[in-house]
C-alpha cells in the first residue's frame, strides 16, 4: 500500500511539472511575439516620423506652389458659385437645391480665406472636394441646359404652328380676295349699259304732238331716248331705269321732290322713271321729263341714267 501511495504521489508531480513547461514555453513565445510586434511599432512610428518629416519638408519646398494652388482653388470655386447664379436664373425651381451646393462652395472659401497657411495635402484635398462639387455642377448645368433645349424646341414648334397659322391667314385671306374680286367681277360683268343716247328737248305742236327742240323758251318736256344692253348673266325680271337731268346751275329737275334712289355713290335725285320687263335682252326706251311750267335756263343740261342703283349711262344736250 506504501508503495502504491509514493507511485501516484510521483506521477502527480510529474504532471505539474509538465504544466509548468507548457506555460514557460507559451509564456517565451509570447514575449517573442510581444518583442516582434513591439519592434514592428517602433519602425511603424519611426517611419511615421520619417514621413512626417518628409511632409513638412515637401510643404517648405512647395510652399509657392502651395500659395498658387490656394489661389486657382479659391478662383475656381468663385467662378462655380457664378455658374449657380446664372443656373438659379435660368431655372428657379431648382434653386433650393442649387443653393446647398453654393453653401458648401462657400464654406470652403471661408476655409480658405481663415486658414493661410494650409498644408499641401489639405490643399490637394480641397482640390478632390472642388472636383466632386465641379462634377455635381456639371450635372445641374446638364439638366437645365436640356430643359433649355426643351424650350426651345417648344419655343420652335409654337413659332412653326404660328407660321403655319399665318400662312392659312394670307392663303384664308388671299382665297377672300379672289372671292371678292371675282364677285366684283360678275358684278361688273351683270351691269347693264345704256348707249345710242339721243337727248333733247321738246316743244308742243298746234296738233298736241311734240318734237325736238333747241330753243329753251319752247320746252315743254325733256326725253331721254337709249338702248340698254343684252346681258346674259343679269337677273332678268322687273327692273326700274331712272333719269337724272341736270339744269345749266347744278340742280336736278324733279317731278317730286320724293323722288330720290340710293345708289353707289349715295342717295340721289332722279327726274322720271320707267319700269322695265329685261329677260337678258336689248331693249328700247325713252324716259320723258314733264316741266309743267317750269322756267327752262339756256345752257347745258347733263343726263344720267341709273338701274339698279348703278350708273349705267350719260348724255347731254344745250338748249338755246
């Protein structure tokens, strides 16, 4: 049984000290990964130093680059805060937008403007900010200037419906005039034309018939004798064919003093008149002016003959 006891009493040690090696070996490599790790921040932060050193260096050495750089950058970044300006006008809906990007323009200015003596890699880092900001610019700029090409192919379109408008007006217009023309024509071309005048005066006879007469102090009547035209295209049916006589001082001798037609050219007084059947052929008439006594002037006296408020023929005669 003592023999029993001091072996387990051996193998208990034994296995400590096993235990014990186990950790002074974990232990060693931990100290030699602590001196590893240790030695590689130590050249971490000497290189650190060294790149620091490096920097300073560079940004003495470029420090009038530097002093150029912040310069363009702050040209640069005024000119894009122009360039909203006019895109704002172009387009004022977009401007809420358009003004948090001039506010982020604006704030690295004043960045500029506050720190003077800015390293060069901030500077180069402003110049990343300024050509993100420029691209954003550049994407506005796009889209107003397409909206702009829409306008203006609006613009084009409703000046091309205008013209097209403008051009049915004239040809409209034009189709009107040669309309009218035409009906003027037909209208000229259905005038009726009195010709083969002979006007005189006329005296009594000692049997109750009258003949033609140049003495003034022996008219009694005035006739008018005519032939009005044939006529195709005039309406035929009951026409009136009126005399105007007009005395030696300008006025027109009336049997009424209603006696009066509105014509082309206005109302007029007529002598006589004379109803007529015109079935679109020539025909033969004489109008008579009865004077009753009126006193009769020596001199010119002009005939004029209307139908349908249209002059259709003169004359004239001189009485002695």
């Amino acid at each position: 049984m003592a023999e029993s006891s001091e072996t387990t009493g051996k193998k208990g040690n034994g296995a400590f000290i096993a235990i014990i090696l186990v950790l002074l070996v974990g232990l060693a490599i931990l100290a030699t990964m602590w001196s590893s790790k240790n030695s590689q921040l130590n050249d971490c932060s000497n290189e650190n130093k060294l790149l620091k050193s490096d920097m300073a260096g560079m940004d003495q050495m470029m420090e009038g680059y530097v002093g150029n750089l912040s310069s363009d950058l702050k040209t640069d970044f005024q000119n894009m805060l122009k360039t909203y300006d006019a895109l704002i006008q172009k387009d004022e809906s977009k401007a809420d937008s358009l003004n948090i990007q001039k506010d982020k323009i604006q704030k690295l200015i004043n960045e500029i403007n506050t720190n003077k003596k800015m390293s060069a890699s901030q500077l180069f880092q402003l110049r990343k900010e300024n050509e993100t900001l420029r691209s954003i610019m550049k994407s506005y700029v796009m889209q107003i200037d397409s909206l702009n090409t829409l306008n203006l192919k609006l613009t084009s379109d409703l000046d091309q419906t205008t013209s097209k408008l403008t051009s049915t007006a004239v040809e409209r217009d034009q189709y009107k005039q040669d309309a009218e023309e035409k009906a003027e024509q037909v209208k000229k071309g259905s005038r009726l034309q009195a010709y083969n005048f002979r006007s005189e005066g006329l005296k009594m006879k000692l049997n109750n018939t009258t003949e033609p007469t140049n003495r003034a102090r022996t008219v009694v009547q005035m006739r008018s004798s005519f032939t009005i035209s044939e006529n195709p295209i005039t309406a035929p049916g009951k026409k009136s064919v009126y005399m105007q006589i007009i005395n030696p001082d300008g006025k027109t001798l009336q049997s009424r003093s209603s006696n009066t037609i509105t014509t082309d050219l206005g109302t007029i007084a007529f002598s006589d008149k004379k109803e007529i059947d015109y079935q679109n052929q020539r025909v033969d008439l004489s109008i008579f002016y009865d004077l009753k006594g009126e006193e009769v002037l020596k001199g010119n006296y002009k005939v004029k003959i209307y139908c349908e408020g249209i002059l259709i023929g003169t004359d004239s005669f001189t009485l002695k």
